[in-house]
C-alpha cells in the first residue's frame, strides 16, 4: 500500500501541473501575442490545438497504456510536457508554437489514459475517490498559477519562469517516477498474505449480465460528454450572464466563477471522503444533475448578488468530480481495457470542449445568452436520464440487491 501511496502521490502532483497548464496559455495571451506579432485570436488558437493533439492522441494513447503498462505511458507524458513547456517561451515562430501546442494535446491524452487506470488498479476498493481527486488537484493547480504569474510580473521578470519551473517539476516527477512500483495492468491489489490463487479470482470481477459496449459503454461515454457540457456551459457563459440580464458589474460578475470553482472543490474533496463509504457514484450522477437543475431555475429568476454568488457554489458542488465518476465506472464495466475505455470517456470530453462553445455561441448570437442556460437544463435533464439508466444497468450487472440481501441475511444470523 505504501507503493501506492507513492504512485498517487506523483500522479497527482502531475495533475497540480495539468490544471496550470490548462490556463497557462490564457493567462500568458499579452506576452505571446508580442513574441509571435499576431493578435489575441491566434493565440486562443494554439488552446483549440491542444485540444486538437488531444483528439490525435486518444486513437492510440489507450491500446498503449494497455499494451505497454501504465507506468512507461505517465513517464512520457511528463517527458512531453517537459519538451512543450521549455519549448513555448523560446519558439522563435507561431507555427512552431503551434506544433508544440498539438505535442502538449497529445501529452494530455496519454496522461489520462494511463494516470486513471493506474489509480483504479491502485485503489480497487476506493477507486471513485482516487480518481475524483485528480479534480481537486487540478483545482489546485488553477489557483496556483495565476499567483507565480502575479509574482513574475511584480517584478518585471520573464515570463518564461513560469514554464520552466513547471517543466522542472515534471522533470523531477519523471524520474522520481522510475523508482515507483504500479500495480499491473487490470490486477487487483489483494492484502498481503493473499495467494496467487486469490489474485486471479480476484481479477476477474463477478458480473450477473456481461456489459455490453452499446448498452453501458455508450451511455457512460455520453455521461462524460453531458458532465464536461455542463462545466463549460457554466464557466463560459455565467459571467456575461449575470452582467447582461442580472445587472452586476464585470468584476462582480467576473467573481461569481471564484464562488462556483470553490463549489467545486469543496465537492470533490467530500466525495474523496464519502464515496464508497456513503454514496455510490451511480446516487451522485443521479444526484447532481438534479441539484444543478433547482439551481439554474434560481439563476433564471435570481439579481441579487448573495443569491447569484450562493447559486454559482452550488453550480460548481453539483458539476465538479462527474466526469472522474463517469471514467471509474467505465473501468469498472470494462476492466480488462481501463486504457482504451478511459480513452473513449476521455474522448466525449474533448468532443465536447468543441462542440459546447460553438453551439452556445449561435444560441448567444441569434436567441440570447438567457436561452444558453434554458440548454444547460436541458442537457442537465440528459445526464439524469443517463445515470437513471446506468444505475439500473449497474445494479444488475454487479447484481447489488443480490448482495444487499446477502449481506443483510449474514448479520442477521450473527447477530442470532
């Protein structure tokens, strides 16, 4: 357990850096809009080629981290960031900033599909809260950054610092990295003391109804697209929102996202601790979209500041953690590809990064930004009937009442 440890512990410290650099581009738009002489909408331009390498990525990223093992796929994906990161600051053109930019994508699709698998055959028995941790540590990260940035420019210093160090950072957890045990692909961990016979029982999961693909495949694939639509609906749109219809100033309005992100991160760590403990994630993907819907019908008929403020908390409570939800229960179905079905999951989110702005965007221009949230309900109400349908699915195919019932026969008799 205490490799284990070790492993999360890099892993996780990976996604502290993932969460800075998913804004690192943003945040640094003044800086390289100089060094490479174009304007704001180019460089926005190398975010969408992230997202671009992402999608060349994911057709292969999975079937390695199957084929190869979890552990040599994160150690490239540090390796590639490292590359992207030094490079970006000292690209003499935008063009070879670009191609770095789709390296970085591709970087993302192999840290996903190799860091997720690797903690669910780490923590079998808490897998949903091991993976919903990697939100947190984003967050983390998300926070950080716009600090190093603040303290860079106070003193007048390159803003390159800031993604060298980064790059240091991975470096270092690269080859801290190569002296850590993973568990082997699709393998439980049993106790010490289990015999080789106890493993491979172990590996095998006892399933009432084999999963099939087009059934629960198909449905928690759409998941992961519905949980990344409703975050991005939210911090896209909430701002120009609640200035337009709700009156509230740009910096008010602006501060609303900090109330909705410390939602988010308040859940993840309370379903880091309650998950399997208390709550399944099958009641939790039922369960937030519901919340998220009472919400949104608030927002659409709330202009008080307090009001908005305490609605973006619980915006961000009830969207954050769904989509590491959605790639456990994945694995979960199908355990004998966690890379290729974290790379389907994984898949969805990114259609959904390019798909989601440009459909709110027509609805802004020819209907209104007060009709993108009446969508954001819409698709809230798509996520209910999928994890309506997939916790029946789930409870048949693990055959949960069967055991509910066993185990309730079981302290009966003890306790006679």
């Amino acid at each position: 357990m205490g490799e284990n440890i070790r492993m999360a512990s890099s892993l996780y410290i990976n996604y502290i850096l993932l969460g800075m650099i998913n804004l690192i581009i943003a945040l640094h738009m003044g800086f390289l809009t100089v060094q490479f002489n174009t304007d704001a909408a180019a460089i926005s331009m190398l975010i969408s080629a992230i997202g671009i390498g992402k999608l060349f990525g994911l057709s292969f990223a999975g079937r390695l981290s199957d084929s190869l093992g979890r552990k040599p796929m994160v150690i490239t994906a540090c390796i590639i960031y490292v590359i992207f990161l030094a490079a970006i600051p000292f690209s003499p053109t935008y063009t070879v900033a670009f191609v770095f930019a789709l390296l970085a994508g591709v970087g993302n699709s192999v840290l996903d599909t190799s860091t997720y698998p690797a903690l669910i055959e780490g923590f079998p028995k808490r897998a949903g809260s091991a993976t919903v941790l990697v939100k947190a540590f984003m967050s983390v990260g998300a926070t950080i950054l716009p600090l190093m940035i603040t303290f860079f420019i106070a003193r007048d210093m390159f803003y390159g610092y800031t993604f060298i160090i980064m790059a240091a950072v991975f470096l270092f957890n690269a080859i801290h990295l190569v002296t850590v045990m993973f568990p082997r692909p699709n393998m439980v961990v049993v106790e010490p003391g289990g015999s080789k016979a106890q493993e491979e029982k172990e590996e095998k999961p006892h399933f009432t109804e084999k999963p099939a693909f087009w059934k629960e495949g198909i449905t928690v694939i759409f998941i992961g697209f519905t949980s990344v639509s409703l975050l991005m609906v939210i911090q896209t749109w909430l701002a120009k929102y609640t200035q337009e219809i709700a009156g509230l100033g740009e910096s008010s309005a602006i501060n609303l996202l900090s109330f909705y992100s410390f939602g988010g991160f308040i859940t993840v760590i309370l379903l880091a601790v309650m998950l399997d403990k208390v709550f399944r994630h099958t009641t939790i993907l039922k369960l937030y979209p519901l919340i998220a819907i009472a919400a949104l019908f608030v927002l659409l008929s709330a202009s008080s500041y307090y009001v908005l403020a305490g609605v973006a908390f619980i915006l961000g409570f009830s969207t954050a953690g769904l989509f590491q939800l959605a790639v456990t229960l994945m694995a979960e179905f199908f355990p004998g590809k966690k890379g290729v079905s974290t790379a389907f999951v994984t898949l969805s989110s990114s259609i959904a990064f390019i798909v989601i702005p440009y459909v709110t965007g027509l609805i802004d221009r020819h209907i209104g930004v007060s009709f993108i949230f009446l969508f954001e309900i819409l698709i809230a109400l798509v996520a209910l009937g999928l994890a309506m349908f997939i916790s029946d699915r789930y409870k048949k195919v693990f055959n949960i009442t069967a055991r509910k019932r066993m185990l309730h026969v079981n302290t009966d008799s003890i306790q006679k």
